[in-house]
C-alpha cells in the first residue's frame, strides 16, 4: 500500500481517512511530522519502533512523533482516521506541556468507552471545520480542537487502566461526572458511552456509592455551588450557571434538597459578614 505524502507547510493540521484492505500493509516508515491514527472500523495491527506487534480495534489511538518507525498491518477491512499535524498548530505553551511534558513518545492507547466517544467527537469537529472554506477563523477553530484533542489523550494516559470490573466501571463514571458535570448529563447518556443499560449504569454504581449516577451527578454540582457561595461573590444567577443548570427555579429546588437551605441562606450563615 503506498504511503500518503501530507504537505503541512500550509495548513499544519490535516485530517483524513485511510482504508487498508485485506491482507494491505504499510510497511516501516517515517513522518517529518505528528499523527494520530483513531480506528474508525475494523481489525489490524501496528508496530512502533520496532517494537513488538500491537492489535488494533475500533477507537484505539496510536500517536506517532516525528520520524517514528512505525508499520500498519490489516488482516481484514481496516478503516482509520488520520489526524496530521506539525508543532507549530500549538502555542509553545501547550506544546510544552503537551507534547514535551506527557506526549513525548510514540504509543498506543487503548481509551476507554467514554475517552473513545469525546475522541470521536473532537475529530468530527475537526473534519467539520476542515470541509469550509478556509478562513482564519476556521484555522483557529482547528488549531483549538486539536489541542483539547491532546489533552483528553494526555489524561487518558495519566489515568489509563482496566475496565473489567463493575467496581471499575463505577469509578469511571463518577471521574466522567466529576470532570462534565457542567454538561446536560443524562443516565441514557452515561449508558450509551458503555454500551451497556441505563438500568445496569444505575445498579453498578449505586452498589459502589449507594446513590445513582443522577444523585452524585445533583451533590457534584451543589458541592461547587455551596463552594462559589461561601468563597466568592459571585451572582447566585452566575453560579447556576457555572454548576451545570440552565433553570433557575431547578437549581433552588436541588440546592434546597441536598443542603435543606436556600442558596442566599446558605450564603448568609457562611458568610456572615456579606451583605446581598
């Protein structure tokens, strides 16, 4: 299979599809520049620097430095994602951190379900943009979606680990709640992203936690509410907001249920000196 040339000198980020068939193999090689490959589809496998051989499946991430050795083998139909960028899409910060701090070698992620859907995602966003008309403003949008891209592969690697158990599983997502609560959560959101039930999202995790994912998801948000409350003068009207509710009405009536006060109560008693 012969190996597709990017030229980056004009637009540092370039994302693309890349089909192996049967029995195709891209033999070692090298690029000048970084790659992420995202499997879309499909079954194969992925050396890297001479290492050993890896198997490949649907939304495993291999990330590639520049003039990495690497080779790709297909025994069936395998589709991926190809996500082409130079060093110079990043500000120098997030690439220091980024790149240099956590990113720094070539590797092979296998994320897990919910990493796996926000990837999937980001790319999406990627090739969304890439399909307009050029614009600064599309370029911008690019060069932003690829650095959150490399930070959710920076904390899955940081927090990388197995996924067997119920035990793990519920742990996984009070994490995916702690870090979007913000976002319009639902239990059928939560169970798409495991490919599991609602009914067995709820069972799991209220054996670990003896609450639901709704429940945690209610306390994660008042937790920060009562903290925005106490520690800074923010609008009650700003901190509903910040804390994932679009309802005003919605978030007394939560904070009411979990701290049996009303928001500007619970102000007044932790902050006896403020005035509203």
């Amino acid at each position: 299979m012969a190996i597709k040339w990017i030229d980056l000198s004009r637009n540092p980020i370039y994302i693309y599809e890349q089909k192996h068939m049967g029995g195709h193999n891209v033999s070692e090689h090298h690029h000048q520049s970084y790659q992420i490959l995202f499997v879309l589809d499909g079954q194969g496998s992925i050396r890297l620097d001479g290492g050993e051989t890896q198997e490949l499946k649907a939304d495993d991430t291999a990330l590639l430095v520049p003039f990495s050795v690497h080779a790709v083998m297909s025994d069936s139909r395998l589709t991926l994602l190809v996500l082409a960028f130079d060093e110079t899409a990043l500000d120098p910060e997030t690439a220091g951190q980024l790149l240099h701090g956590h990113l720094h070698t070539s590797m092979l992620m296998k994320p897990s379900l919910f990493t796996g859907s926000e990837l999937r995602q980001q790319l999406r966003k990627l090739l969304f943009e890439q399909s307009k008309e050029p614009s600064a403003l599309g370029t911008l949008s690019m060069r932003i979606q690829l650095s959150q891209l490399l930070l959710t592969l920076t904390r899955a690697v940081q927090t990388s680990t197995g996924t067997g158990s119920n035990r793990q599983r519920a742990e996984k997502i009070r994490s995916y709640i702690d870090s979007h609560y913000f976002e319009p959560l639902t239990a059928a959101d939560i169970a798409s992203k495991l490919g599991i039930s609602t009914r067995h999202v709820n069972n799991i995790f209220k054996e670990r936690y003896d609450m639901t994912p709704m429940q945690y998801l209610t306390e994660a948000r008042i937790r920060l509410a009562q903290k925005l409350l106490a520690e800074t003068d923010k609008d009650i009207i700003s901190i509903c907001f910040e804390a994932g509710y679009d309802s005003v009405s919605t978030f007394y009536r939560s904070f009411k249920a979990v701290a049996k006060l009303s928001p500007k109560s619970y102000r007044q008693m932790n902050r006896p000196t403020d005035v509203e």
